[in-house]
C-alpha cells in the first residue's frame, strides 16, 4: 500500500485542527489540535504557533495543506473581515513551520472556497465523517453548527482530543481528504 502521507490544518486562532490522512485512501491515522487559554491579538498567534509545533507528528510528510483566509468568504458569514488578520498569521506560520519540520514534496494553501465552496461547515463536516463511516453528531445551530463523532475513531491520538477539538479538527481531516483525491486524480492521469 502506499505509505505516502498528507499533513493539513485548518488554522484558527484559538483551536488548531491537524490531521494526517494517507494518500492512498484519504483516511486520516493521526489527529491533534493546538488550543490557546485566552490570549488574545499577536499573543494568541505565537501561543498557537508554539502549541501546534508541541503537537506535531512524529511521520515522514509526503504533502501537507493548511487554509488560507479570503476576505470575500470571512464576509459572506457575516464576519469582520479584519477578525481573520491574525488567523492568516497563524496560516502563514503553520505554512512556514510544516516546510521547517517535514520539507514536503508539495505544499498546498487553498481558500476554503476552493476546496469545500459555499457549503456549510456543520453539512460539510457531516458529508465528511458520512464518508469515513463514522458515526456522529451536529452540535449547536446556523453558523456555529459543526459534527463530532460520537464514537472513538481508530486514529492515533484522537483519545487526546476534547469533545469541542473536533471541531477544528474534522476540518483538518477533510482538508487532507481533498488533497489526497486531488492527487490520486493527478497521478492517475500520469502516463
């Protein structure tokens, strides 16, 4: 089986989601997340740089992805635009911090819009976990809505993981699903 793995994350501010999804399948085989305690600004950006590298798998990384931000999406959710700054720092530092661990083959910072559109997060949490036959749950309403499972799944680490981490990090998993199709679909159109 191919081996290759695909680190993703879906930065934030405050909870981080990373996810380590195999290539071959899109299955994810590890799971963290980086939480800060109420730093807030600049502060919180360097507290959630240092908590994802404290975090950071012990694997060969083949490829890895982290969301970027796009100020046109941050403002169709109804949301200051100006909020998603220090998001974009923490974006850019995981970027930075994935090269300086793992050197991968091929880096990837995609706007959401690019690889899960306008769906929501809470239906496009559930259509990811649907794919991976977990069982799961959808917590809160409108835009806060997001799915966790409601069963421990057979990936490394996920037993560390808060009942609220999921949901940072089964983004992080289908960030990593979406590059993992992309690249099979390259690769097999490869003579």
């Amino acid at each position: 089986m191919d081996d290759r793995l695909i680190l993703a994350c879906d930065p934030d501010l405050h909870h981080s989601g990373l996810a380590l999804v195999r290539l071959a399948d899109g299955r994810p085989v590890w799971v963290g997340v980086g939480n800060t305690t109420g730093e807030t600004g600049d502060d919180a950006v360097i507290v959630q740089l240092r908590q994802l590298q404290n975090r950071m798998p012990g694997y060969v990384v083949y490829a890895s992805i982290v969301e970027s931000q796009e100020i046109a999406y941050t403002a169709r959710q109804g949301k200051n635009p100006r909020s998603m700054i220090p998001v974009a720092h923490v974006a850019g530092g995981v970027v930075a911090m994935f090269n300086a661990c793992y050197s991968p083959s091929i880096q990837y910072l995609v706007k959401p819009q690019a690889w899960k559109g306008d769906v929501p997060k809470g239906i496009h949490q559930a259509r990811t976990l649907s794919k991976l036959g977990w069982k799961y749950e959808t917590i809160g309403s409108g835009d806060d809505k997001y799915c966790r499972p409601t069963e421990l799944p057979d990936v490394s680490c996920a037993d560390r993981l808060n009942k609220g981490d999921w949901k940072h990090v089964v983004d992080a998993i289908a960030l990593g699903m979406w590059l993992a199709a992309k690249l099979r679909e390259i690769e097999s159109r490869k003579p």
